[in-house]
C-alpha cells in the first residue's frame, strides 16, 4: 500500500472515490449540481468543515492520481488538510496472492482498509458521490468526538428514512436496518432492489422472488459510518477471512463494509450506535436523477443553506 500524506490526529473524513475511475479521470467527468459548477463531493466536505472535521482523506485508484487530482483534489486541498491513499488490487494479507483473472476492486471494507497506516483518530467514512446533508455531518462529528472524549471503541451509523433515500426512476440498493430501543444496531440486510411500486416501496426478496413492503420510515444505511482507529486492523484481518470463504467466486465477491459491522455485531466485538436523520439523501443513481438534484442544490442555495459560489473564500 502507497501513502502520500501523514494526517495527524483529529477527527478525519475518508472519502470512498477509488470506484470512480472513469468519471473523475476518464472520458467523462462527473456532472456539477451546483450553480456555480460544484460537484456532490464539494458539498460533502463544505458539511463536513462546517460540523467540526478538520481534515478529508480521499481513497482512490492509483491510476487516476493525477486527474483526481486536478478535477477535485487541488480546490479541496486549499479548503481542508488533505491526503490520498491508494486502493490497490494487490493489497492483500501476507500469505496471499492477487488472482490474475480479478480486475475489479474488492468493495467498501477493502477501501477503508486501505487508511489503516495514515488515520489513527476517530474517522467518518463517506461514497464521495452521495449528498447526505449538513445534519448528518454534525451528527457524526458530535458523537465521534464525545466518544474518543469518554474513551469508548464503539462504531457508528446515520441511519436515513428509506423514503428520503430512493430514486424515483428505477431501482436501488440499500442497507436495511433493525434497531433496538436503545438506539443500536441489531442487524442490517443489503437489498439489492428496492424500488416505489404502485403498492408502496418494496424490496425484491432474492430466496423467494416475492415483493416485500417496506415502510417509508425504515432505517438504512448509505454508508456513512463512524469509527475509532481500532477497526482498522479488524478489517485487515476479517478480510483474509472473506477471501478464503470467497475461493469459489474470488473473481466477483466484494468485501462490503456494512457486512463487516454485520460480523462484529454478531460476535460481540463492537456495538454501533444509529444517528436518526431526516436529512435528504440524493445521488445521481440514474441520469434522470440530475435534474432532481440539481434543483434541489438550487434550493438550498436559494434558502441560505449555502452559498452560490461554494469555495468563493
């Protein structure tokens, strides 16, 4: 693994862009949402400064270094002390080899996996591509901060009204949440088709091939998490684990985050505590989410929430 920036200490954004090859550094650029071209991952971190991060950690493919860098990179290292690692195929646990036939990235936990030997302080992780809202960053700063403050190891989760969270154009994929009393996570089932059908929003059960409702108000994931330093080498080492339970499909298996905190809840080794927001989410899942979402900055803007020219200071 290659690093190029030491953070120190504090609290720290870690922003998944690995995945993002062709659109950041390719043949087509990501489009801009704002009104004076600012793309989703802007607002991110304009959030993220304003609810107490003090610096941003973009994980991305080595192969797009140089064009990340220039599209995105320079405008937010002049905002916010920034750093860059690198997600690589071959960053795999000692006794492993890369099979020759894997050409995709090995999924979410593998990303975050990839800070294990630059972040070492209370972390947020975000998709660069998702709009999550300014709430949902003051959530997490709060509660990491008063965490690391009282010592505890715990992870934790914004968790978003499945209605604020689909698309009105196709289907989605979403973490579905069960939470206790208490406000922690007891477990969470990826869905990998849910979409609002004249019957409601509903999922797709993969064993039955039955459509199961689900209520507007349902907790999900959108991978937007919280840690301490502490589960980074528990992903190094689980995921020598899903490699050898992934030997029949080694080609295609992903090593997704929400399935890792799914593991440690089921054997006691971390409790996540569920951040409720009623913040929008929006993303560009479909090109006929844009408009949707363009006009929404808009809104915003025009409502004070931020200002025209983001980065304008």
């Amino acid at each position: 693994m290659s690093t190029t920036t030491h953070l120190s200490p504090k609290l720290t954004l870690v922003v998944l862009a690995a995945g993002a090859g062709s659109r950041y550094g390719g043949l087509k650029q990501i489009d801009p949402v704002g009104p004076s071209g600012e793309l989703i991952i802007d607002y991110s971190i304009y959030d993220a400064l304003k609810a107490g991060f003090t610096q941003v950690l973009f994980v991305i493919n080595r192969k797009i270094d140089a064009a990340f860098r220039e599209a995105i990179g320079r405008r937010i290292e002049r905002q916010i002390q920034t750093g860059y690692v690198y997600q690589d195929l071959d960053d795999l646990p000692e006794g492993y080899k890369l099979p020759p036939s894997r050409q995709k990235p090995w999924g979410t936990a593998h990303a975050v996996m990839a800070a294990r030997e630059v972040v070492d302080s209370p972390f947020a992780v975000i998709n660069a591509d998702d709009y999550y809202g300014q709430n949902s960053y003051q959530l997490l700063a709060d509660h990491l901060t008063a965490a690391d403050a009282a010592g505890l190891v715990d992870a934790s989760m914004v968790g978003f009204r499945l209605a604020n969270t689909v698309s009105e154009h196709g289907y989605v994929s979403r973490g579905v949440c069960r939470v206790d009393r208490g406000g922690c996570l007891l477990d969470i089932d990826e869905r990998t088709r849910i979409e609002r059908r004249p019957e409601g929003i509903q999922y797709l059960d993969d064993q039955s091939g039955l459509w199961v409702d689900l209520a507007d108000d349902t907790v999900v994931s959108m991978n937007l998490w919280g840690f301490g330093p502490q589960i980074l080498p528990q992903l190094t080492t689980r995921f020598g684990s899903f490699l050898e339970r992934s030997a029949a499909n080694i080609d295609t298996a992903e090593y997704f985050l929400p399935g890792v905190v799914k593991e440690m809840i089921a054997d006691g080794t971390t409790q996540v505590k569920v951040l409720s927001t009623d913040d929008q989410w929006y993303g560009v899942t479909y090109q006929q989410d844009k408009p949707r979402v363009k006009a929404s900055m808009a809104r915003l803007v025009e409502q004070g929430i931020y200002p025209a020219a983001l980065w304008s200071r």
